[in-house]
C-alpha cells in the first residue's frame, strides 16, 4: 500500500473555495444527509485521526480518501469555530430529513403548532451555525429565541391567511413568500450577539485581531439570501407540480397521494438545494483591512502585523 502524504492540509476544504464548484463540492460531501447516521463513536473517531494526522503520527490502513473522509464527517458535526459537537438537528446534514418530516406532519388543524414547531427548528439551525466562538448569555439566548420564534411565527401565519384570497396556483406560492420572511426575521434575531459585538476576524494565521459590526450585517445578509433560495426549489416546483394534478384530477381520484408526493419532493429538492445555496458564498470570506473598522486598523497597525487581508466564518 502506497504511503500517505503527509502534506495535506486537512486545515482547508478538500477542494478550492474561492470557486463556486469547489464549493459546491464541499457542501454535497459535508451536507450529505447520510452523515446524521455517523454514531458518536464515529463522531469522536474522526475527531481523533485528525488530530493523530495533524500531530504526524502514522496511522495503519489510513488513505487519502479515507482521511478526506474522517474530515467531511468531522465537518459536519463539529463547529468550524469552536470546535464543539454539534446538535444533531442543527447540523445542516439534517436539513433534508428534518423539513421533510415537518412538510409530511403539517395539517391545516395543526398550522400553528408546526409553524411554531418549524420556526423553533429553523432557530436552532440558525444558532448552531452561527459565526464566532464567544459565549452567549443563557437570557440573550432565551430572548433571542422567543423575538425569533414569535416573529417569524407571526409572519409567516399572517401571509399564509392571504392564501384563501388568491387563484389556487398563487395561493401555493403564499408560503414561500412567509418562509422567506419569516428567515428574514429569524436568521438575525438567533444571530443578535453578532451584530451587537460583532464578527470574529482574523489574520491570515487565525489569530484574533477585532470584531466587525460591518462584517456582521454583511454575513448575515448573506445567509439570509442563501437560506431563501434553498427554500425556493422546495417550496416552488411541488406548488406547480401539485397544481397540475391537482388540474388533472389525479389528487380528486388519488387523494392520498397528496401528502407523500409533497414530502418526497421537498426531500429531492433540499437534496440539491441545500448544498448548492450554501456554496453560493464562501464560508471563510476574506475582506481588505481597510474596509474593516478603525479600532481593527488601529490594533493591526500598533501589532505591527503585517496583515493586509482579514478572514470571518460568515456562518451558514
């Protein structure tokens, strides 16, 4: 067997991030609804043979494949930030089978309950994959959580009431818009700490040289974006799909079909979406010190670091 590199920098993505394809790449591999199934033991094991590579110890039957394996694992669970274990269902790996269980359990005797269910859901995503590693206060956190939940909840069950006064191909579409409203409302709330302190920055060896406010409002808005136009495919195509047969009389003849169609699809489209809107920005943005805050310029220049290009984890 041909011994491994010792040169790969596991550090990075597998593939170029300042590529959209590279990106894309490392989403499909780290988002992979599979990886949800990877056991703690699994979890902690590929934890360990990272650090074992790091540190040049050698590691019998390792491969390169197998090592870029135990990374896209790691990277899927563990925070890019702080290195902590992700909750399960606030792993973007959990994306997929999460929104199809909450598309296959809603019900309109039930809309309140699973918009809450699904508001509360998304604000755990949002927290777990936010930027930074600075600890947040149990009752910033609780407020954070209820302005989020109870905002978007409203939002979103006050535009799908506009439903009933629309054509019933417009009406389908009523949810997509509340679901893009309601992220507008969520993403920031569970992210509030972000714009009250600011971002993380670093230097190119990731050492901590401030905290933009600026880079915050610009991270954030992209987020917002990208998780808009994952929601998109699932929430456009089965509106169009389901108006047709709805046209044709299958769902008349067929009623039953309703549910499991519109769950299959939403799965099939989060399937692709997901990591394809994820890749829509570079994880790691780079940003010039000079469109950074003075404080940040001031502390570079007294540091004597050279430092021309800073870094931010923008969050998912």
């Amino acid at each position: 067997m041909a011994l491994l590199r010792t040169d790969i920098n596991i550090d990075q993505p597998r593939w170029d991030q300042s590529t959209y394809i590279g990106r894309a790449k490392h989403f499909f591999a780290v988002t992979n609804p599979l990886n949800i199934l990877c056991s703690n033991r699994e979890l902690e094991e590929a934890k360990g043979i990272l650090y074992k590579y790091r540190k040049g110890e050698i590691i019998n039957g390792l491969t390169e494949e197998k090592l870029w394996r135990y990374k896209h694992i790691y990277d899927s669970a563990f925070h890019p930030d702080t290195g902590e274990k992700m909750t399960v269902i606030g792993r973007m790996s959990a994306q997929v089978p999460m929104n199809m269980a909450i598309t296959g359990c809603k019900t309109p005797a039930q809309t309140i309950f699973w918009q809450w269910f699904n508001q509360s859901f998304n604000a755990i995503v949002n927290y777990t994959n936010r930027s930074g590693d600075s600890p947040i206060p149990v009752s910033q956190l609780v407020k954070s959580y209820c302005f989020a939940t109870s905002g978007a909840l409203v939002t979103a069950l006050s535009l799908n009431s506009l439903a009933k006064r629309f054509p019933p191909l417009l009406g389908r579409f009523v949810p997509f818009t509340a679901v893009a409203a309601a992220n507008c409302v969520n993403i920031p709330m569970m992210r509030s700490s972000e714009l009250t302190n600011g971002i993380a920055i670093e230097d190119e060896n990731g050492n901590k040289i401030g905290y933009s406010k600026t880079m915050a409002k610009e991270a954030i808005s992209q987020v917002v974006l990208s998780r808009i136009m994952m929601a998109a495919p699932g929430m456009v195509i089965p509106p169009i799909v389901m108006n047709q047969l709805e046209k044709r009389g299958v769902l008349r003849r067929m009623p039953w079909i309703s549910a499991p169609a519109q769950v299959l699809m939403c799965g099939l489209c989060l399937t692709f979406a997901t990591p394809l809107c994820c890749a829509l920005f570079p994880q790691k943005k780079s940003v010039p010190i000079e469109r950074l805050e003075d404080d940040i310029q001031e502390h570079v220049r007294k540091t004597n670091n050279p430092c021309k290009i800073a870094y931010y984890n923008k969050g998912l």
